[in-house]
C-alpha cells in the first residue's frame, strides 16, 4: 500500500470542499478579522499575503484596504473559488499562487502585510512556515497570525487534538499560546500584541463541512460523552457535541538589529 505525502493529504481533505468554506459563516466573520482590518487600515500603497487562503475570507478584507493582495493557498480548488469569488465582488486586486506554506515562491521582502487565519495547524512544518513569512515580510512590515490555540494544560490539549485529528486526518497540531510565541521568536519575529476569543463550533456544521466519515463522527461523541468535567467545563461541551474553542490573534513584527532599525523610514 503506497502511503500519500501530508501534503497530498490535505489536497485530499480540501479539494472537493472549496464551496463549503467560502460560505462557511466560522470562517467568513468574527472579532479577529475586524481587528485585522483595523489593525492594517488604508494602505493603498501596501502589497499582502493571505497564506494558506481557504475561502479567501482575509483577502476579501484585505483588498478594500491595500493595493494588491497574494492569496496562497495550496489546494488549486480553493484558489479557483477564491479567483471566481473575487471576480464576482469586484476585487481585482486579487491574485492568486499555488503553493505548501513552507515553500512560499517570492523573492525575500515582497510584502507589507502577511497574514494566515485557521491554516497553520494543517502545515506539515509549523516553524518552516512561520520562517517563510519572515523572509517574505519587509523588515518594516506587519504579520497577523490568527488560529485555534490550545489551552497548553496536557489534559486538554489531549482533547482538542484528538477531536480535531478524529474530524480531519489532514490535521497535525493546534499550537498552544506559548508555542506560537517561542516558535515566532524562532522564526525572526518579535511578538506584540496578543488577542484571545472563544469560539463556538456548531457540531452539525463543523462535522458537514468536512464531511467527517459517520465512524468518526461516533467516535468523537463517544469521547465527548465519556469526558471528565475539567474537558467538558473548558470546552463548553453541549449536548449536540457543539463546543468552544480559545482562538488568538498575534501581531508581529520582524527582528530588525539595531543598525538596520536606523535604517527604517520613521
């Protein structure tokens, strides 16, 4: 039996769901993407990249406020959907590239503003990723890191992984607060502002648009009903199977020496 890349994987799980995620409600609102907005305001001079796209949802926010927006992506399907919904809003500054997040095809400093929302934890290679984005950053720039996070503590950290891997296969790991700022730092970013939310998954919805094989769907029940109270307190575990999940969005800028900081346009 050949076994298939991660990459391959992901294709697998996202291809055929290009649609889902575009009208996906989870994915298309919420307090991070007003932030973001304001957080970048009216840049009309400013270059951005959306990586690992999706639906294009950060792109479509980003594109009334900048002058040109890269949305990346490595599904083909998705970057389609996100080409024809552009077209469809009147937003032609909009491109698209295909490629996985640790390979990014740009020349080093080619944006003003990068951004990533709910992508990260399917990248095979998290600190490749993030080191990416820092060389595509300007060393003036603006990174915007917006996903689900876990709580940190084993226990529920155990339990969110295993619920999100149950529901995806092409899931690796949701990194905790810590992780991300240890694993920025690492990758030439320095941390500012921090925001976290809750958000609240709608079991049905959650479980559709993945169309999670119904042997799954019983296991994660199963594991739902059989959980202690400290898991089904923290994750507001409803009867249905809705629960909530901590999400954050991190600002950050890159790690500049102090000779190349002189250097910068005030």
């Amino acid at each position: 039996m050949k076994t298939a890349t991660h990459d391959a994987a992901v294709l697998e799980q996202y291809d055929s769901r290009a649609q889902a995620y575009l009208a996906s409600s989870v994915h298309a609102q919420g307090d991070d993407l007003e932030l973001l907005a304001r957080l970048v305001g009216q840049r009309p001079d400013a270059v951005a990249l959306d990586l690992g796209c999706g639906g294009g949802h950060v792109a479509f926010r980003l594109a009334g406020l900048v002058g040109k927006v890269v949305a990346c992506d490595l599904s083909g399907a998705m970057l389609e959907t996100v080409a024809a919904e552009a077209r469809k809003r009147g937003l032609d500054n909009i491109v698209t590239k295909q490629s996985a997040a640790e390979a990014l095809p740009c020349p080093s400093a080619s944006f003003d503003v990068v951004a990533t929302r709910y992508s990260a934890h399917h990248w095979g290679d998290f600190k490749a990723g993030l080191a990416q984005m820092a060389r595509a950053m300007k060393p003036d720039g603006m990174a915007v890191f917006m996903d689900v996070v876990s709580p940190g503590m084993p226990l529920l950290d155990t339990w969110l992984q295993s619920l999100e891997l149950l529901r995806d296969p092409s899931h690796v790991r949701n990194a905790s607060l810590a992780d991300w700022q240890a694993t920025l730092s690492a990758a030439g970013f320095e941390v500012g502002e921090v925001h976290t939310y809750q958000l609240r998954l709608a079991f049905g919805p959650w479980i559709e648009r993945m169309r999670t094989p119904e042997v799954h769907v019983a296991a994660i029940r199963s594991l739902q009903q059989r959980a202690s109270s400290e898991v089904r307190e923290h994750f507001r575990i409803e009867d249905d199977g809705s629960f909530t999940v901590d999400t954050a969005l991190i600002v950050a800028r890159k790690m500049v020496s102090e000779a190349d900081r002189s250097s910068l346009p005030d």
